[in-house]
C-alpha cells in the first residue's frame, strides 16, 4: 500500500471517500468527506494546512482515507472537538493494519510537525490500537489519554419504543413516563414536530434563540460562525435524510428543540436546547424520549448521546462509552 497526500481541499469531492464509510465498522457521518468538507469550509482559516491522506493499492484502488490539519507543528484529525465528536480514518476490509503502518511511516518522512495530538478514537473501536502501533513501530513516543469529554453515552435500541421502555430498569421507565405526564398536566398537550425543507429556515431561527437563552458555555456557544455552521448542516443534510430538527410545543410554541443525524442505522443527538421558564417541567427530557421513539419507528437499531458524560443521558439506559486521545511524539 502506498500513501498519497494532499492539501487541495478539491479533493473531499475528486477523492472522496464515502464508501468507506459505509464499510467501515467505525464509519461515522463525522467521518463522511461531505461532513468534513463542510467543516474546513467555515472553520479551516484557523489552522495552517489541511492534510488529506489516502491509501491505495497497486492498482490505485482506494482503500482507506483519513483527513489532517496541521497548525504550529501539531497535527490533529480534522473536526474540532466542539462540532465533531468522532474522528480517525476509515479504510475498507482488511486495509486497516496496512493503512496504520504506512501511515506513520509515510508521516515521519515529513518534516512538517512535531506533535501528533489524535482525539476522538472510541476505546472499544480498532483505530485506536492500530494507529498506536503504527506510530511505535517508527520510533515515536505514544501515549493514550482520555479526550476532552471523553465519554459518548450509547444505547442499542429494539424494533419498537414498547420494547425499549420494557426493556429499561422501572425506575427509568417510570421517570420518562412521570415526567411526559407532568409536562401534558401541568403546561397542557404537548406536540412533536420534525423539520422539512420549507419550515428549517423558521425552524433553526428558533432553534438558535433557545439556545442562546442557556445558562454558562453553552448559552456562548451559537456564535454567529457557529450559527453559520449549524445552518449550512441543515442546508446540506436535510433534504439527504440525515439532519433531523425536532421540536416539541405547547399551546403552539416551540419549548425545545433537538438537532440529531440519522447515518447507517445510528441517530445521533448532535445538540439540544429548550425554554429555561419551563425547566421544573423538562420539556427537553420528554423531547429526547421522543427522539429516541421517532430513531426507533425510523429504523434506527442504535442511539448515540455523543461526547459529554452528563448524569441525564443515563436516565434513557445509555452507557458508557469512552473516547480516547492519542499522542504522538517524535523521538527527541
């Protein structure tokens, strides 16, 4: 296998790589090129160069793929940790051992960083290990740490939300019960409600006004580039079946809002946000219940809460699921 790198970000569509997403078990829509196309896009001015690494066979098949960008001698997966909760390569069948050697072997004929800073690898996945054993085997130093928020909460889901709530302890399935009842009682019938082309524009407007409304980093959050970012995601993905903006109202105003991602079998929960005044009813914890009926009847088998360990996302029967950071040093 022979490695070819490029910086021209043409390459996300001449080279792309989307294939090997869908065959790869660590495939996700953060790995897609489309994702990080659109990421270096709006975010890439604040790195040095972006890195596109490929590996093709002898008879220049492409067979895996992974996306750099390197600032001050250090190089990082592409996708800031604050939008882009799994990172890495991808590579097809049988490629990936391959793909990790030379890679690294490829990496130390470069002399263009110092520093290998390489987060969002999932500890039960396979690329952590390679990618560690590819950088050993040139001499560098490794080292594995836990990334920033460095547990992604995750459930399998059954065929039916019956099912999920049956499956669940009787205390989790009594609170998510509790709480929808207390929400209908007490602020009257709520509804649920799923973005369309027509209505995403009005509906990310309030979107982000919510969100703004959060108390400490999260209500700083939706910058205006941020903002830009999350519109461009709605732009792109929406019409392809992979955005979902869900809403969910009383008295016909929208009290809380989630965005997630639909991609091979997993719906992710990328973001949420609700009106603080209705927060001793939890609108936002009934809203994920439906997210995760609305993953189910979509024919979703799993739920992934993403990166950030908060003591909620345990209440729908997630567990534990660490991401890990690995670093890489050149031998001094």
């Amino acid at each position: 296998m022979r490695i070819v790198f490029s910086s021209d970000p043409r390459d996300f569509a001449r080279r792309s790589w989307s294939d090997l997403v869908h065959v790869d078990p660590a495939g996700t829509f953060f790995h897609t090129p489309d994702f990080l196309k659109l990421y270096w896009e709006e975010f890439g001015e604040e790195t040095d160069e972006l890195l596109l690494a490929f590996g093709e066979e002898e008879d220049g098949a492409q067979v895996a793929a992974v996306a750099f960008e390197r600032a001050a001698g250090r190089l990082r997966f592409l996708g800031g940790t604050e939008v882009t909760d799994y990172m890495g390569p991808v590579a097809g069948p049988d490629a990936g051992e391959s793909f990790s050697k030379e890679l690294f072997a490829a990496l130390a004929r470069r002399d263009d960083w110092g520093i290998a800073d390489l987060r969002g690898l999932p500890e039960d996945g396979s690329w952590l290990g390679r990618l560690e054993e590819g950088a050993r085997a040139q001499g560098f130093e490794t080292e594995v740490a836990h990334d920033q928020n460095g547990v992604a909460p995750f459930l399998r889901l059954p065929g039916s939300y019956d099912e999920y709530l049956a499956g669940l302890p009787a205390k989790l399935r009594h609170e998510i019960k509790r709480k929808a009842r207390k929400l209908n009682a007490e602020a009257g019938a709520y509804s649920i409600s799923v973005a369309h082309e027509d209505t995403l524009v009005p509906s990310l407007d309030r979107f982000v006004e919510l969100h703004r409304t959060s108390e400490g980093p999260k209500g700083v959050f939706m910058q205006p580039g941020m903002e830009i970012f999350f519109r461009r995601l709605g732009e792109a993905f929406l019409s392809r079946g992979i955005f979902s903006l869900v809403f969910l109202s009383v008295g016909g105003t929208k009290v809380a809002g989630t965005i997630g991602f639909r991609f091979d079998g997993t719906y992710s929960l990328y973001n949420s946000a609700f009106d603080r005044e209705l927060r001793h009813l939890s609108p936002g914890m009934v809203l994920v219940a439906e997210d995760i009926r609305i993953a189910i009847e979509g024919g979703s088998s799993a739920f992934d809460m993403l990166k950030g360990d908060y003591e909620y996302k345990y209440r729908f029967g997630a567990y534990p699921r660490a991401i890990k950071c690995l670093q890489v040093r050149r031998s001094s």
